[in-house]
C-alpha cells in the first residue's frame, strides 16, 4: 500500500484523536516527516508528541523545524516555548508572544490553540510547562 503523506496524516490524527498513545504515534510521524521533511504541521505534531512523552530536546528539535517550515503556526511555537521551559532555555517570551500576536489576529487559531491546551492537559495533567504558557497566553 503506497498511501500519500496527507493520507497518513489524516490517518494519524484519526489515531490521535481516538486516544492512541503519543508512544505509538511518534514512529508514524517520524516516518511521515522523513517522506515529507517539508511537512510543517507533521514537524508540530512530532514535537507536541514527543512533549507528551517528556521528550523535551527532541521536541525542541521538531519544533524549531515547523517553525522554520511556517513561521506563522501559533502550534509550533507554543510547543517550542514548552520544550524550552522544560530544556532550560532562553527566549521562551520571543516565542509566546510571536505565538500570541497571530492568535489575536486569528479568532479561529486562537480557539484551536485553547482546545489543544485542554487536551493537552486531559493527557498529562499537571502539566506545568503548558499550565505556565497558557497563562501567559491567555490570562492577560
């Protein structure tokens, strides 16, 4: 079976969002960023997965190349703000308030990025790194 990259994406965020564990999910899409290493929203994926498995330097990694990939994904940079709390790293303020400028100019990101946080949260509650970066991003 010779799937293309969008439909295993497709097919990964089904997983994903039937609950499938970000263990399973991480070789996925790991196989889809080697296929498409222009696939920027695959890349912002990988990172949040490897965040749920307290990967920070591999999602720093991942998210730094979504960002250089599309550099207006609110996700991608919410997830490199996370992974450089959780790494130790300077500059998480340039990354949310990058992140909270196109959130204010796109209702429907905006909405997203809030849904993705309470989600985040359903999968590994207390959360700090996320806790601390929707609070800056949203309780202003």
């Amino acid at each position: 079976m010779n799937q293309t990259v969008d439909a295993l994406f497709d097919e990964a965020i089904e997983r994903y969002n039937s609950g499938e564990s970000a263990e399973i999910l991480i070789p996925v899409f790991k196989q889809i960023c080697d296929r498409a290493p222009k696939h920027s929203p695959a890349w912002t994926c990988l990172a949040w997965l490897y965040l749920l498995e307290d990967k920070p330097n591999s999602a720093y990694k991942a998210a730094q190349r979504a960002i250089k990939l599309n550099p207006k994904d609110p996700q991608a940079r919410v997830n490199l703000a996370i992974a450089m709390l959780e790494t130790g790293k300077k500059g998480v303020r340039i990354q949310v308030e990058e992140a909270g400028q196109i959130l204010l100019a796109v209702e429907e990101l905006r909405q997203e990025i809030k849904q993705n946080f309470e989600e985040g949260l359903s999968r590994k509650p207390n959360w700090n790194s996320l806790t601390r970066i929707q609070s800056w991003l949203f309780e202003t």
